[in-house]
C-alpha cells in the first residue's frame, strides 16, 4: 500500500459493518431536504448578496452541529459519532487546545440551489487558520487543503459495487472538492474523483472537468474568526453527464450528498483533520438526500440586480 492510499484511507472511517445484500444497501437516509430552484443563477464571485440567495437551502457544518447530531440520533456502537456527522478535527502546534476542535477552528454556513444547467452553493467559512499547502508532496490530495468536498451519489442509487470490497466503492458516488483558494491559482484548486470500472478513480483531465468553477474570497474575520474565506461554486450538469449522470435532473429528483469541511491547519502528516457533515463519506446509503423541486430560491420575478459601491449586491425595485 503506497503513501497516497494510506493517506486516503486515514481520511475516511470503516463501516464494514454496514449490511449490504446482492450489492444493494439499502437506504438509510436520516434527512431529506427540499433543494430550491433558481429563479436567475448566482454571480460567482464569493458573495452572498441580499437576494440573490433568497430562500436557498442553508445547512450548517460545524462541531455543534455534530453535537446536536450526537443528541439527535445517538452514537453509533463501539463508535464515538453520530450515523451522520463527525467532528475529527485535531489540535495543531500551536493552536489553543479550547479551540481545537470547536466552532473557533472550522466552520461553515452552506446555502445550496439548482436550475436547468447546475447545481449551485455558497459556504460562508469561519477559519482560525488559511491551510492550502499539501503536507506530502501530493499535489491531488484534496483532504490536505482547506476547502470544501461535496461526496453525491448522484443517482441516489445506494449501488455498492460488486467487484469491490471497499465500502466507500457505490456506482454513482462522486467527490469534488474547491480549495480555499482562487481558483486558477494552482491546478489542482478543483479535484474530481468518480466511480470507474468498481474503483474509486481519479478524473484531473483539464478537458474533463471543464465546467466546474468557484468564486473565492478572503473573508479575513467576517464571520468570527482569522483566515475566514467563502467559496461559491457551480457544478455544471454537463460535466457529471460525462459520467454517471444519465440526463439533467428535473422536479422531483433526489441526489444523496455529504459535505467534509476540510481543515488541516498546518499538518504535516497528510491528514490533520475535517468534519464530515449530513453523512458519513465512506457510506453513500447514509447521505442526506436532496429532493428537487420548483420551489423559487434567488431574486423574485420583478427586480432587478444590480452592484453597489462595496462589491455587494442590492436589488433594485422596478416601478
């Protein structure tokens, strides 16, 4: 076993216990939500203006969601986590040990929304440390990088493959993940990883992942903390079409989702810590589903946006 696949198996939790029968597990979803439908999409920019992601789908990522979860649901047996959220973040040097491991170190508010061409989110991110720098010299290890990591089963298929043994290996499941950082400032800011042949594979073709895009923005101490920063980003249906994705999804869809929070904070053994939130990655049968619907999210109907001194974005009443 190589260093990377050490690496990617320290990120993850094993749920061999999970009871799978003729490859179908079946679904053990805790929370469904209503995914709005952009009335306009969103500008890119790392800016959640007023109104433009109006009665969007907002889910915290947080230790005290975590906790709430614990209280909600339980801890699963002979774990210390709940089946749907994980606080596994770790303290680093230096950091203060009533920090770590709380809201102070990492965490996230995440509007989400789709229209006929994608799927859409903002994360607002409390940050005590900016940590965009891989630990061991593997460029595509996203887990070694602040930023967030979307894991979609993007057919709600619970469909483990068969000809693996590896519990984390459904047929639909997806992993993309955005860097906190701009997103051109390296080329691995944008990391896709996709089920192939019964194996989790790695997709850094420039060619292929064209489409997904993200606006980041240092965010300095906007939301309580010292490097906070907020990502907005796009997930083309084009693009998961290239895959799994039979067709663009419509009314009445429904996509499973994770989210990790990803924050080493400095680390320098390849995996220093992140939270795993509304599922647990290796366990696509537990995600939080999406059902799709018409339910309008962005500005209404008659206004008009336009952008004032400060970057932000007001709306403008038309007579």
């Amino acid at each position: 076993m190589n260093g990377t696949t050490v690496a990617i198996f320290a990120v993850f939790i094993s749920f061999a216990e999970l009871t799978v029968v003729g490859g179908q597990q079946a679904d053990e979803a805790l929370e469904l939500f209503e995914l709005p439908k952009f009335t306009q999409p969103p500008e890119l920019d790392g800016i959640r203006g007023a109104g433009e992601w109006a009665n969007a789908l907002m889910l915290e990522c947080s230790a005290s969601q975590v906790e709430r979860d614990r209280a909600e649901y339980g801890i699963m047996p002979n774990k210390k986590f709940s089946p749907i959220s994980a606080n596994q973040l770790s303290k680093s040097s230096g950091e203060d040990a009533n920090v770590a491991g709380t809201d102070a170190d990492v965490s996230a508010l995440i509007w989400h929304a789709w229209d006929d061409e994608g799927l859409y989110y903002i994360a607002e991110v409390r940050d005590n440390v900016r940590d965009v720098e891989e630990a061991i010299g593997q460029p595509q290890n996203w887990w070694e990088r602040d930023g967030l990591s979307l894991y979609v089963d993007l057919l709600d298929s619970n469909d483990r493959n068969d000809a693996s043994t590896v519990s984390d290996n459904f047929t639909s499941m997806n992993i993309i993940h955005f860097t906190a950082a701009p997103q051109h400032s390296s080329p691995e800011t944008i990391t896709w990883e996709v089920m192939i042949e019964g194996e989790r594979t790695r997709v850094q073709d420039p060619e292929l992942i064209d489409g997904f895009t993200y606006g980041f923005r240092d965010a300095l101490d906007e939301f309580g903390g010292e490097a906070d920063y907020t990502i907005e980003g796009k997930f083309p249906w084009e693009t998961l079409m290239r895959f799994q994705l039979p067709t663009r999804p419509g009314v009445g869809t429904e996509m499973g989702f994770s989210w990790i929070l990803v924050d080493p904070d400095g680390g320098q053994t390849g995996f220093e810590g992140q939270l795993q939130c509304w599922g647990l990655a290796e366990n696509p049968a537990g995600y939080s589903t999406w059902i799709f619907s018409d339910k309008p999210a962005g500005p209404p109907g008659d206004t008009a946006v336009s952008e004032d001194a400060w970057g932000r974005i007001k709306l403008t009443f038309m007579d």
